[in-house]
C-alpha cells in the first residue's frame, strides 16, 4: 500500500500540467518561467515588435551639435564627455551650465563651470553676464566654444539665447528661432522663458547687468 507522499507524488507526475508564465521585468527584459512537476526553468523570450512593457532606460548617447553661429555651439553633457566629437567641431572653451556635471578635459580645453539649476525660479539672469564674458572671450582668442547643460534643452539653450540678446542685439524671438534652428529640442522652462522674454526690453528691467 502506497504512503501519501507516494500518492501526492504519482498524481502530481500523472495530472498536473507543464504551466508557462511571461514575466516581464523592470528593465524591459522578458523570460519566460516553465513549471513542471517540482521543477522550475527560465528562459528568456525572443524580442519582438512593438512597444515593451516595463521601464527601458534610454542608453544612447545624444552627440548631436547645433551651430548657432561659427564659434558657439550647443549641445549635451554627453557631447562634451566625448573627446571625437569635440575634435570633429574643433571645440577649444567649454561652458558647462549643468549641476554637478565634471569638466572631464581639463588639461586640453579652457573650461567655465556656471551651476544652474533647472527650476522656473532660478534667477537665470544672474548668471548671464559671466557666461557672455566667457563666451567673448573665446570668440576674441579666436576658439569655438561649446555651451551645454545635462541635456541641452532648457538651461543651455537659455544661456546661449541670453548671450545671443546681451552680446548681439538680438531680439528675444529671433535668438529663440536661431537656437532652435541649430537644436531643435531646446526648450528652456517656463520660467527661463518668462526671465527672457522681461529682458527684451532693457529700459524696463534694466538689462543684464
């Protein structure tokens, strides 16, 4: 005569079915867990079209460069972390705006590090005088000087349509045009937007300085 356990055992061989089950994880990754019996397999599922489920982190690196004129150029952190394409525009001053980002080239690229933070209340303004002299400079000593923030779409597009008002003449909606022009992505927050648009007339506000 059979014990329990023995019986569990041969019914659980006789009738319980292999079960799937798709199991999708935060990264995005897919696998796909087989029972059987007492006995577990994972598998990873083939990749297919479409839209994954999950959180899949965007890793590829943004290298584009806008030109908005022959020596001032915009971009991203990570552009600026790339020696080759530093070279390629033949970066020389780098203005880094971002918040705790480092200058990863000190000894071959003249740096200003300005921290800014990305919020609608920060006195943009403040900082716009000491980016323009920056940015003089590197136009008098000749160089190409590249402006970027973490992304390069809100604080050093802001920056370079400051400079482009201060040191220029330029008007607030055509500074905007020129540097959405040379990257379309910028989008300064609404409060840079606002600070910006209140410098347009100088008489008012008293200008940058």
């Amino acid at each position: 005569m059979q014990s329990l356990a023995q019986e569990i055992q041969s019914f659980s061989r006789a009738r319980l079915k292999r079960q799937c089950t798709r199991v999708t994880c935060l990264s995005g990754r897919r696998v796909i867990e087989t029972w059987k019996g007492s006995s577990i397999t994972v598998e990873e599922e083939p990749t297919v079209a479409g839209p994954a489920l999950g959180y899949v982190p965007d890793t590829s690196w943004d290298l584009q460069v806008g030109a908005v004129t022959s020596y001032l150029l915009l971009g991203s952190q990570d552009a600026a972390h790339d020696f080759s394409t530093l070279q390629k525009h033949k970066v020389s001053h780098i203005l880094n705006v971002a918040f705790g980002v480092d200058n990863v080239f000190p000894e071959l690229f003249i740096y200003k590090t300005v921290s800014i933070l990305d919020q609608p209340d920060t006195p943009l303004i403040g900082h716009i005088q000491e980016c323009c002299d920056f940015i003089t400079q590197a136009r008098t000593e000749k160089g190409v000087v590249l402006v970027h923030c973490n992304t390069g779409v809100s604080r050093a597009p802001a920056v370079v349509i400051g400079y482009l008002m201060s040191c220029d003449g330029m008007s607030f909606e055509d500074a905007l045009s020129l540097v959405r022009t040379a990257r379309p992505n910028s989008a300064p927050n609404p409060g840079f937007m606002e600070q910006l648009q209140k410098y347009q007339s100088p008489a008012v506000n008293g200008g940058l300085h």
